[in-house]
C-alpha cells in the first residue's frame, strides 16, 4: 500500500521523532548491533531513532513522497523497493525491523522470506504490529467502529499469523516483548477530524454505505461527547515479537 497521500502529514499524526526514538530504544537491545535495514521506512522516523543509537541503517519503501522526507533524515540511505524484492544480496545486513508496515504489503509471506534472505546468519528481524488503544471515551468509540469495519477479522499481522509466516520463511521466535506508549492525547473533535480526513490507511477504501452505517454514528458519538475540545489521555499496547535466523552449521 503507497503512503503518497499521507507524506506532508505522516510525522504530525504518528507521533514524529519523539517517537521514532521511543521504538528505537525500545526495539534495540533486542536486535544486538550493527548495519540495520527497515521495511517500510515511510519518513525515517524509526531509522533516525536507530541512527541516533549509532546503527548503521538503511530503509527501503515504495512512496516516493515519503522517501523524500526519510531522504533528507538519512541523506543516501535510503531507496525506493518493494518489501517481496529487496535490493540487497542475501545476508547482506545484522537485522531488520518492519514497524506497523506486514499488514500493508500485498504478500507478506513473500516480505518475510526476503527479510531472511538479507538476513546474516544469526541476524534478527523485528516486528511491530498494530496497537491496542484503551483508557479513554475516545478510544473506545474508535475502536468499537474500527472492530465493526473489519467485521470482526484478525489483522494482517495478527502476531500469530505473523509468526507463522516467519517460521515459514526459517525465522525462529526469540523474544516477545509489548511496547506501551501514552499516546498522543487528542480530544474529541480532533479525533473526529482525521477520521473525516482518512488518516489512517484502514479507512482509505471503506465504501459509501459502510462509512454511513459505521463511521457517521461513530462521528455523531465522538462530536457528542462531554468537553469535546478537553485532550483524552491514551494508552497504546502494541505486540512486538523478535526472531532470529539461525547460525549456519559449525
């Protein structure tokens, strides 16, 4: 999926380099060190988190209008690619990380055999997936339509399915961990707001008759609320697991 329409806005609606640097830290001791390449590097927010940490990283992505903005976060590092076709020689790289990108990519099996291939020998891959949001009025109107929308169907990168696919490609499981973030604290109106303006990919393609039946009511409830301009404080859990390509005999 091409993040194009997003780019001029991505950094302000995902929690900019604050955040890259949080996912960073967090992703790092797990990972060991060394050259790291990003699936999905979108605007180079994550990467500049690892950057900062004194990786040497790389990120592919197939917007160019994100990759303009990650251009200018890590001047040559990176490049426009497919995640089923990386550019890089098998085991050309000490690990990966693919950050709430394996359910946009059209075959993630595909992605997750290639991220083997890139993979040294003892190298690690890690995964972020989507987040569960809690804690809040607002949180709870846009999850209870978010469910509605996917009719109740696991994500893409539903970990277990994810870990699966891994195996699948000769990746093993080697830690799991749950990333907790406090948000990015956003009232009532604004919330309604983006989703007016379909900030977020999963409702790009929603047709007419479900935006009516499913997101109109969740507006008129958001609009609704007591204090619609007073900032709900929100509290993100998201499923990360980590998984290692195993060393080659002696």
């Amino acid at each position: 999926m091409n993040f194009d329409r997003m780019a001029d806005r991505y950094d302000q609606t995902r929690g900019g380099e604050e955040r890259g640097r949080r996912v960073a830290g967090a992703l790092a001791p797990h990972l060991g060190g060394g050259t790291l390449l990003e699936i999905g590097v979108g605007t180079g927010l994550i990467s500049a988190g690892f950057a900062g940490l004194g990786w040497s990283v790389a990120g592919v992505d197939v917007s160019e209008r994100m990759l303009a903005h990650a251009a200018r976060r890590l001047p040559g590092r990176v490049l426009r690619a497919d995640a089923t076709a990386i550019p890089f020689r098998a085991g050309a790289v000490d690990a990966c990380v693919a950050v709430h990108v394996i359910h946009l990519v059209g075959d993630p099996g595909a992605a997750l055999a290639e991220v083997a291939r890139v993979l040294r020998p003892g190298g690690r891959f890690a995964f972020v997936g989507g987040g569960k949001h809690g804690g809040s009025d607002v949180a709870e109107i846009v999850g209870a339509m978010q469910a509605e929308l996917s009719g109740g169907a696991p994500r893409r990168d539903d970990p277990e399915a994810v870990t699966r696919l891994a195996e699948h490609a000769g990746l093993r499981h080697a830690a799991g961990l749950t990333l907790v973030d406090s948000g990015h604290p956003s009232t009532p109106l604004e919330s309604a707001r983006q989703i007016e303006l379909r900030t977020w990919s999963h409702l790009w393609a929603v047709p007419p008759a479900r935006w009516t039946s499913v997101v109109e009511p969740a507006l008129e409830a958001l609009r609704g609320l007591p204090n619609p301009t007073e900032p709900r404080s929100d509290r993100i859990s998201t499923p990360s697991l980590v998984f290692e390509k195993p060393a080659t005999a002696g």
